[in-house]
C-alpha cells in the first residue's frame, strides 16, 4: 500500500478577509428591509451635516454680502472681493524691491512722526584707512560707520500703533475680520502686535468668496491652514502647496515665514498654529514687468497691496527680499 503524500499546510492570508475575521454567519434580512433601511440612510444624508476636519471656532453674526461680478468663478471672486476690501481702506501701496527694500510708497493716511534718520554716512577719501582694512586709529571695526544700514529717505514706514488700522475707520474694518473666527477684540487690541489680524483677514475673504469648510477651514494663524493643505486633511482642497521658487497666478496665496522662523527651508518644518508666518492674496501677475501685485491685512498697518519685485529666477522666492523671503505658493485648486 502506498502512503498518502503529505499535504502543505494552507497558507494564512494577511491581511485576513473579513468573512475570515467574523466567520459567523450573517443574518438574513428581507428585500422589504433592504429597501427601507436605503430609504432611511438616503433620507439621513440629505439632513445631515458634516462636520469639519479639524474644530472650527463659531464665526459672528455677519450678513454682509461682497458683490462680485455676476458669473465670476470662485478664483475671481476671492480677487475681487479682496480688492474691494484694499479700495475700502484707501489703496495703501507697499513696494518689496530686489533691492531689499520694503516700502510705502502710497498711504491715506500722513507719514507717523518717526526719530530723525541718520545722517547720510561720509564720503571715503583717498587715503581713508577703512579703504586699506586697517581700522582707523582710535576706533574699533565694530563701531565702525560702515558697518551701520543707512535707511533710505524716500522709504515710509507704520509701526504697531499707527496707520491705517489706529483709525476709527481702520480698527471698524479689521474688527469685520476678527468675527470669522468668533472674536471680538477692542480697537486698543487690533493695534497690538499680538492681535495682528492678516490670518483672519484671509480667512474673512475666503468665507466671503463662497469657500465652505470642506474646501477651507478659518484661523487666527496662517500656519493653520497652510497645514491643512500640506496635510492634505480636506475632502475638497481648494489649495495645494508649491514650494517657491514659482510663479503664482491670481488667486494663489504666498506665503512667508516671520519672527524666529523667518528663513524657513523646509514645508516640512511649518508647525500648525506655532509657525509664525504672513500671507498675501495674489491679484495681479506682469511677468514683463518682473512684478506679482497682492493683497494682505496688517500689512503696515492696512490692508496693503504689495509690488513684489522678482527676482533672477523670475519667480517669488526666498532669497530677492529678505523682507518677505517667500516659502511656498498655495496653488488654487478652483476654476
């Protein structure tokens, strides 16, 4: 008699099937139940509503309604109503140069009484040892006149507490923006540093423009919702990221890191709420004029539209103005 081979052993499927991990039988339900169960899940879906990807703070009351151009798409209607809002507050204009300047070159309102500038540094002679390398007799190369940045006089400038957003009119407008996300702040605080509204400004817009909380959630940071796109956390992303250098078209947001994490490198690093960061809402683009217009809140102290001279590469990048030294495009994902 011959022996009977050996069988192999079945291989275990992995992952398992899911008749494998319940092997229990399923019950059997009638067709009528099928259908009134479909019935009742369709009729769920049409009064339920869903909830956001990440909590949402509850916007103010606030029946202001921007008008748009009747038939604009989305991408225009976020142009146009962030232009309306730049003319409401007077077309205060911001110049970023590839000569690393950052200045006011139109406001509504006077010029703050500032310290007098410095003096215009003096003239090398000949024979000036700082021509040679040689500090000067008596004098140390740290407090050398060379070494001091020589503002220049046509360059006007806002700090905290001036401009625009220190008027009745400008602390009533950027109060507006602060409702999206629920507060209230007094027009001392919209003046204060650490109530600087160009998040919420953006936010404000956005909401205006017709975005819903699937295509984009409000917050009082930028790096809030630059990480709810890089994150990819939304079922509909109007925006996706695109580290610079790149040419943004109208209706994009560029970005910046400030303060501590001005030289961001990496998207990667941007922490969401802890990230300090500015962004503007792209407008215009004159590729030959070398020159991207866009809109931003608190940007010197309004609502301002930035000239943002390119630089060699012929995009918005990190290095031309150290000013603003652009990070990333949120590219818009809408028509």
């Amino acid at each position: 008699m011959f022996a009977r081979p050996l069988r192999r052993p079945l291989r275990r499927r992995s992952p398992q099937r899911y008749a494998q991990r319940f092997p229990q039988r399923l019950p059997q339900v009638s067709p009528q139940a099928i259908c009134a169960a479909a019935a009742l899940a369709l009729l769920s879906a049409c009064t339920t509503v869903s909830e956001p990807a990440r909590p949402q703070a509850r916007p103010l009351p606030d029946n202001e309604r921007p008008v748009t151009t009747p038939g604009a798409t989305p991408r225009e209607r976020i142009v146009e109503i962030a232009t309306q809002e730049w003319a409401r507050w007077g077309g205060q204009v911001v110049r970023l140069g590839r000569d690393d300047s950052a200045c006011v070159t139109y406001s509504p309102v006077p010029a703050p009484d500032l310290p007098p500038a410095l003096p215009e540094p003096p003239e090398m002679q000949p024979d000036d040892p700082a021509n040679t390398g040689a500090p000067a007799s008596g004098t140390s190369a740290d407090t050398d006149n060379n070494s001091v940045k020589w503002p220049r006089a046509d360059c006007m400038t806002f700090p905290d507490g001036t401009g625009m957003e220190a008027t009745p009119v400008g602390c009533t407008l950027a109060r507006r923006y602060w409702g999206i996300v629920g507060e209230t702040p007094t027009c001392q605080q919209v003046t204060q540093g650490a109530w600087a509204w160009s998040a919420v400004f953006i936010s404000w817009v956005l909401r205006k423009a017709g975005l819903d909380a699937q295509q984009f959630l409000t917050g009082q940071s930028h790096s809030m919702y630059v990480v709810d796109a890089r994150d990819g956390i939304l079922a509909h992303p109007a925006f996706r990221i695109e580290p610079v250098p790149a040419m943004p078209r109208p209706g994009d947001i560029v970005c910046s890191g400030r303060g501590r994490d001005r030289y961001l490198e990496d998207v990667a690093e941007i922490g969401f709420g802890t990230t300090p960061m500015h962004c503007d809402i792209v407008v215009a683009v004159d590729p030959a004029a070398r020159v991207v217009r866009a809109i931003g809140g608190n940007v010197q102290q309004s609502v301002s539209m930035e000239e943002i001279e390119l630089g060699d590469s012929g995009q918005i990048d990190g290095v031309t103005n150290s000013h603003m030294p652009w990070v990333l495009v949120m590219r818009n994902n809408l028509q």
